[in-house]
C-alpha cells in the first residue's frame, strides 16, 4: 500500500508531533477523511476515524520567500513546498500530510485558501487524480466542467446553474478520478463569488462568509442545500469565452487536449511541478480525458442578464449527450 492510500490512525496522527494548543478537526472533501489543526469550516465535518490526509500547523525548517520575491516553490518526488510571504509556508509529504506555518498574524480563514486551493490540488495531484483549474456542475447523472482564463466567469455560470437547480460539485479544483470512466469527485460545498454575480443569481440556503481580506473581492458562499456529495461521471467540459450571443461549439481532438492542459492545475506552477513520472502521467491524463469527454467552446453573453441563455444551451447540450464515447 503506497503513502498516499495509506489511512492514517490516531496514534500516528499523535506521532506527527501536533501543538497541543491546537484542536485536531476532522472533515471530508475530494472523498478523503481529513484531520486538521487549522479550522475549515468551508469542508463538511466528520467524525473521528483513521484519516487519509493529516494537516499540522509549526515550523517548516526550509527557506521562506524574501520581500523581493514574495513566494518560494520547491517541487520533489515526495515533497512539495509552497510559501507566500504575507500567508504562510505548506510543506505536503507523501500526499497524505501537509505541514502549515502561518505568517505572523495571519488566522486560519486566510491559512484556508491556498491550503483548500493549490496546497489541496497538488496533493491530489500526487494522489493520481487529475486536477483542473474550473467549476464542476451536476446536473442529473451527467455534469458540466467550466474552464477559462481569469474573469471568464466560472463560478458566474456555476452559480446560475446552482440557480437553476443543478447541484455544485466542487469549485476553483476539479478532481477526476481516470482510473475506469472519468469520474469528478465532489470537493466541497462553497463557492467564490463576486458581489455582481451573487446579487444577479442569489443562492437558496447559502451563508455568507466574512471577508478574509480586503484585497480578495470574491466572497465566499457555503451552500447548505445544492451540493452534490457523490462523485458523478465527467460529462462535458466547457471553455468560456466572452461573446455577444450564446453558443456552443465542439472543439475537434487536437484543439480538445491543449484546452485540457492549459486549464489543469499543475500547469499554473511550470514544468517544475512535474517531477520524476509526473509529465508522462500528466500528459496521459488529459489525453484520456480528451478522447472520452466532449469539450466544447460556450460562448457566453455579456451581461449578467443574458446568463440563462448560456444554461439553457448547456442543458439541452447535456440531454442530447449519448454518453461515453
């Protein structure tokens, strides 16, 4: 059994050295138990019971990013290394524990996004999953991917879908277990939204987290209704693009994969990140996902308005899909 399936017992939990100032909390996302000194009330808790990943908050006896910089990255076989200066260092080992040095005065809700951002998806990355920078829907026994750059309106559209009555799988990580059909494994039940998004499709049942930062303008919304828990097969994924219609067009096989790759996770940190087998895997990821899954391009209406013209599109794409191919 390799370290990263390896559950984890409350002994060896005990054996990792965890502050005794600290509670330990356990919660599930991404279909792992996990037991963390840093509080995350963005994942659904969980009772206590032998744990996949293990989160402990001390020093990290590695070099911290200088003023100039601003972050430091270090990417081994078995260790990944990410820091920011203003938030914190998290050193992930074995993808099943992640060590967390807070900045001086930073509190756990700032800790939460990168450790529930990149932290988690280099960890699941690790884990064999492939992870993509994008907003997963359910919709039915069938789901929606949305991938784009910066500002192209992800969790916008996932939002209206949600809206819509659709259910959220996992937003910002999407994590696809390739090992029979792709299937998205449901992270957890929040989604980043800017202030126009939110007051254009307000979510049923959903709290209103308190702002981390004052230069972060998403706010966090944790659902209590509308989130999908089970894992659901990768139907179709979506790359947004700004237009002045509304429209969807499938992307031929060599115009599919380098959509994938752009918007996997591990892409954002360069060639670094993968070490060892990690590119092959990498590549053969997508590719699979590519040669399986529709991927199209959803042109998008500007204006927050025109929104229901873009999920209309994409529930008649998705009941006309014959499934796998």
């Amino acid at each position: 059994m390799t370290p990263a399936n390896m559950p984890l017992t409350a002994d060896s939990i005990r054996d990792a050295g965890h502050p005794k100032a600290r509670a330990q909390h356990f919660y599930r996302a991404y279909g792992l138990t996990i037991s963390s000194q840093v509080e995350l009330p963005e994942l659904e808790p969980s009772a206590p019971a032998a744990v996949d990943v293990v989160i402990t908050v001390g020093p990290i006896d590695l070099p911290k990013p200088s003023p100039e910089t601003g972050t430091a990255f270090r990417f081994e076989a078995r260790q990944q290394y990410l820091a920011w200066q203003t938030v914190g260092a998290f050193l992930i080992t074995d993808a099943c524990r992640i060590e967390v040095e807070p900045a001086p005065n930073v509190d756990d809700a700032l800790l939460a996004l990168p450790l529930l951002g990149p932290v988690m998806a280099l960890l699941l990355h690790q884990r064999g999953l492939l992870i993509l920078h994008a907003s997963a829907i359910a919709v039915g026994g069938k789901s929606a991917v949305f991938m784009g750059d910066k500002g192209a309106g992800k969790s916008t559209i996932a939002s209206a879908m949600i809206r819509a009555g659709h259910r959220l799988l996992t937003d910002d990580v999407v994590a696809l277990d390739l090992t029979d059909r792709p299937m998205i494994v449901p992270g957890f039940p929040q989604l980043k939204l800017a202030a126009d998004a939110a007051a254009a499709f307000p979510i049923r049942q959903a709290e209103i987290r308190p702002q981390v930062h004052a230069a972060i303008d998403k706010m966090q919304h944790r659902l209590h209704a509308g989130f999908a828990a089970d894992a659901v097969p990768a139907t179709r994924i979506y790359i947004l693009e700004r237009s002045d219609k509304a429209a969807i067009t499938p992307l031929p096989g060599i115009g599919a994969l380098p959509a994938i790759i752009k918007f996997s996770y591990v892409t954002r940190f360069g060639r670094p990140a993968l070490v060892g087998d990690f590119a092959t895997t990498h590549l053969r990821q997508c590719a699979a996902l590519a040669s399986q899954i529709g991927v199209c391009r959803l042109e998008v209406p500007t204006g927050l308005d025109r929104i229901g013209e873009a999920v209309a599109l994409i529930e008649n794409d998705l009941a006309a899909d014959k499934g796998p191919r």
